[in-house]
C-alpha cells in the first residue's frame, strides 16, 4: 500500500489553494496599515484651513492613491507654539 495523505492536511491545501485562486489570501489585506503622526503646532494643525486642507489631510491622500497601507494621524494642536509642542514631546 502507498502513503495515504492526512485528510487534514488535504483539506488545509484545498482551502488555501482556493484563498490563492479567489485573490483573499493578498498580504496587503491582512497586514495592519502602520500610522504616521504628523506632530506639530498650529501650522500642522492646519490654522485658518478647513481639516481636510491641512498638509497631513493632503498627505493622507497622497498615500491613499497608490494604496499604501499607512494611515495619517493629524497631532498638531492648533493655537500652540512650537515651544509649546516641544513640551508636548
């Protein structure tokens, strides 16, 4: 008699096989998107502008386009200094 493969492990490869096959197995999906903190003062707050003109907005789109998996955390704090947000750190 031959070697007789495990039905688990057959039906683990039938299952990934198909993950592979229908694209759901992409790392891309699974892998958690990283942050980038735009820290700062009123400038990066975005002083004067409506959120989504401030520079870390622009930049979330900018990574947004190619897919990138990062994610653009606006910390500036609007009506502090660049003292102030030393302090912050």
């Amino acid at each position: 008699m031959g070697k007789r493969i495990p039905q688990v492990s057959l039906f683990a490869f039938f299952i990934g096989f198909l993950l592979v096959i229908a694209g759901l197995a992409d790392p891309a999906a699974v892998a958690p998107k990283k942050t980038i903190v735009f820290f700062g003062d009123s400038i990066t707050a975005g002083y004067g502008l409506a959120k989504a003109d401030a520079y870390p907005a622009l930049i979330q789109k900018k990574v947004e386009e190619p897919g990138l998996p990062y994610e653009v955390e606006d910390a500036g704090l609007s009506g502090d200094t660049s003292a102030a947000a030393l302090r912050r750190i």
